[in-house]
C-alpha cells in the first residue's frame, strides 16, 4: 500500500479518484520493477527540496511503510534507509523544542550509536536554511529604500532648480491671467515626463538583467519569478509615489509666485 501527494495522483489519474489504484516502482537502473502498490490516501504536495525555486524538481511523490523499499523489488528482511526523517507532534500544552532531548535519549536506549542530525521544528530548520539569503535580502531592501530616497531628493532638487529658473516666466503667464491650476499642471508635466523617462529606463535594464541572468537569479528567490508582474507593478506605485511628493513640493511653490516680484526681479 501506499500514500500519494496530490501532484502525483493529478499527474497520473488525472480528475479520477486514486483511491483503489494500483501502481509500482523500479530501480534506478530502471530494469527492477517492485511490488504493486494500492493508493490508500491522498495527501497535500508539500516542498520536498527546500525553499528556493527550483523548476526541474517533480513535485510527485508517494509514501510507503517505515520498513518498505521505496523503489525496486522487496528485500529480504526489513528495509532500513541511510537517512531517515522522523517526525514527532508533541502533546497539547507541550513546546515542539522541548522534545530534543527527550528523544535523544530516547533513540540512544535504542541504539547508543546512531547519530541525530537536524533535530528541531520545520521552522527552525526553514529559518536556518535561508538565514544567509534573508541577510542578503535585508542587505537589497536597504540598498532599495536608500536609493529611493536618493531618487527623491534629487528629483526635488532637479524640480526645484527649475521651478526657480522659470520664475520669471510663472509671474508673466499668472499676469496675464493664467490659474494657478494651469501652472501647477505645467510642473507636474515635467516631473511625470522625467518619471516616466526614469520607469522606461530602469524597468527596461531590469527585465533585461532578468532575462539574461534568468536561472541565476531565480535560484536564489522564493516562491516568486524573476520577472514577476505583482513586483514590478509595486516597485513603480512606490516610486511614482515617491516623486510626486517630491514633484508637488516645487509646483505648489510655483503657483505662489507673485507676479510683480518676478516681473521686477532681474
């Protein structure tokens, strides 16, 4: 008998049920077929390769009794893998971490001289497992946040520099009846046009970087694509965000213009 995940009865059964059915394995020489085995559960496809994306990986797969040989004919006596992952719930009021010792002590009742490797909860052992790429992630987020204030301040600057060049021409146009509506309009313009240039510019090298540097960087992301529409859309509301406050600052400024001050001033 045998318990399957949902991807492997998809794969193979299709909409049908899998219960009841029958199936076997071979040898990874692929000559030495092993008992059939009846489908007796269905279980959730959970992630048997750790976090990162992994696209070549067949997600398939089917449990069998502690003792079973998994794949090939039986063997005589029971069957006892190299390396075994047990898993133990604790009880209700119990922590999960608590455990470790008492099963060690435990196992060595059994057999003083069998190893323990990875004791712990699958979320100690997930955190540890991404540690190294969480830090390089916090080191990015930082690198991003930085460089958006940077985006920020120079876009004041660039608005502001120009906003005070274009006095002269903000009093006449207001005195010859312009609405500040219209002036504020004129600036926002040229902000959204430089935006716009910049999302061209910056969207366009990353896709290509993605595109290039696909399987590299891909390796290292979890659960999300390199070219992931949802990130890409995020990242442009946040600077568009971004630099229309830094646009807005400056034309707001320059629909305060007093017409007589800029037309006397040199």
């Amino acid at each position: 008998m045998a318990i399957v995940n949902e991807a492997f009865a998809r794969r193979h059964y299709g909409n049908e049920s899998a219960l009841g059915r029958r199936f076997r394995s071979v040898a990874g020489n692929g000559r030495q077929p092993g008992p059939w085995r009846t489908v007796v559960g269905v279980v959730s496809t959970i992630r048997m390769m750790g976090p990162f994306n992994l696209p070549g990986v067949d997600e398939t797969g089917f449990y069998v009794p502690f003792f079973a040989n998994p794949f090939g004919p039986i063997q005589p006596g029971p069957f006892v893998s190299q390396f075994t992952t047990i898993i133990v719930k604790p009880r209700p009021g119990r922590r999960a971490d608590a455990m470790a010792v008492p099963l060690r002590q435990r196992i060595a009742k059994v057999d003083p001289n069998l190893p323990l490797y990875f004791v712990g909860t699958p979320k100690h052992q997930l955190e540890g497992f991404v540690a190294q790429n969480r830090i390089i992630a916090t080191m990015f987020s930082i690198f991003g946040v930085v460089a958006i204030v940077l985006a920020s301040v120079g876009m004041y600057g660039v608005m502001s520099f120009s906003v005070n060049q274009r006095r002269q021409e903000f009093g006449v146009r207001m005195a010859l009846g312009a609405q500040y509506t219209r002036i504020l309009r004129m600036v926002l313009r040229q902000g959204a046009a430089q935006l716009a240039l910049g999302l061209a510019l910056g969207l366009g090298l990353a896709l290509t970087l993605a595109t290039v540097a696909g399987s590299g960087i891909q390796n290292i992301l979890f659960g999300v694509s390199a070219r992931d529409p949802l990130t890409y859309l995020t990242v442009m509301a946040v600077i568009t965000l971004v630099s229309l406050v830094a646009t807005l600052v400056p034309a707001r400024r320059a629909t305060r213009v007093d017409p007589m001050v800029a037309l006397r001033a040199e």
